[in-house]
C-alpha cells in the first residue's frame, strides 16, 4: 500500500481530511522553508489533523503549553507545509510506532519519548527555580498564624468558644468549674495541679 505523500498541506486540505478519516497511524509535518520536521500519531487521524488547520484552536493551546510545531504552522502557514503519512496501523501500536519515527529524528517535537508518562524525567528550569525561591523569600507568620500554629491553640479555642456562647447565662461558679476543667485537659504529666483542681467528672459531679 502507498503511504499519502502531500507536498503543499494548504491546498490539499479536504484530500488530507478526507484520505485519512477513521484511520490510525503516524503522521510527519515537514516545513519546506527550514526542513524542521514534527512526527505525531492519533487514532483517528482526520480528528487530529483537523486541529492544525483551526488557529484558533492552536492559539488557545499555545497559552496553556509550548507546542514548537503549532507556533510554527501559525508562523510560517500550512502552504509551508507538507505532509507525510509515515505508516497506518492499529491505535494500540501508535504510541510505540510514533517513538519509533521520534528517535530518526524530530526537530518540533518537545516529548522525545511518547511512551513515558507525561511529566517523567521533567525537571524545573533554573528561571523557574529562581521564581520559586524569590516567591518564598521574606514570608514569615503573623503572630495570629503562629498562635493558631500553637498546639495549646486548640484548647484556648475551645475554652473561648464556651464562655463567649454562654457565659451570659453561666454563674460564676460554673465558670470557675470550666476553668478548672480546661486546665485539667492542657494539664502535662509530671507537673503539680493548681490548689483545688480535680478531675472534670469529680468536679461536674459537686
């Protein structure tokens, strides 16, 4: 079978879609100004071709991603293009095939290895790095953030939040009680009880 071959991507357009619908396989984009080329593979080829004639859908890709062979169809225009269809071949395979075509060489392409997962092996830029560091420069917590940081937050939270509820309607006496109570609970072993202090439950039951 003859692989499709088209020299000027701009005027063969309805040809490409059409020749290549509901088929899988790998496809090569060449430019005929630089020689650069971009090897890809898609399930359905039709689909995934159809992209590169929409620059509006590769503008809106472009501002979430690099993508060489987008910028450069936009650049240049698919008239500066030709197209290959290097090998059909079931979806499962595709993958695999396109790493194939991706290794004899493939100036566009970003992710010279397909096969792996998506950020295996990347790493963040020095420029990246910087802005990292520079972003946490200087930030320190406020006395309000190191206060809720605190581990004895927790139960100064819990005593204010009770006698803020109901200490319109507590006596003094039962203050005292949740006072005494509190101090039970944040209470370190090893360390004497204030003069009068019990335990809740003999307290409550006074």
């Amino acid at each position: 079978m003859k692989l499709p071959k088209y020299h000027n991507a701009d005027i063969c357009k309805d040809q490409i879609l059409s020749d290549n619908k509901n088929k899988s396989g790998i496809y090569k984009w060449k430019n005929t100004i630089n020689g650069k080329c971009y090897i890809g593979s898609a399930e359905n080829l039709s689909n995934r071709l159809s992209f590169y004639y929409s620059n509006l859908s590769m503008k809106s890709l472009l501002k979430r991603s690099k993508s060489h062979i987008c910028s450069a169809l936009l650049k240049h225009g698919t008239s500066n293009f030709s197209l290959e269809i290097l090998e059909y071949c079931s979806p499962d395979k595709c993958i695999e095939r396109e790493k194939y075509y991706i290794d004899l060489g493939s100036e566009y392409n970003i992710v010279k290895d397909p096969t792996l997962p998506p950020m295996s092996g990347r790493t963040h830029s020095e420029k990246t790095k910087i802005k990292i560091s520079e972003g946490n420069k200087g930030k320190t917590h406020s006395e309000k953030t190191k206060k809720i940081m605190s581990p004895s937050f927790g139960g100064m939270l819990k005593k204010e939040r009770i006698i803020r509820n109901y200490g319109k309607t507590l006596n003094d006496e039962t203050k005292q009680k949740i006072s005494d109570a509190m101090i039970w609970n944040t209470h370190k072993k090893g360390k004497p009880r204030p003069e009068g202090a019990g335990k809740p439950s003999q307290i409550f039951k006074q």
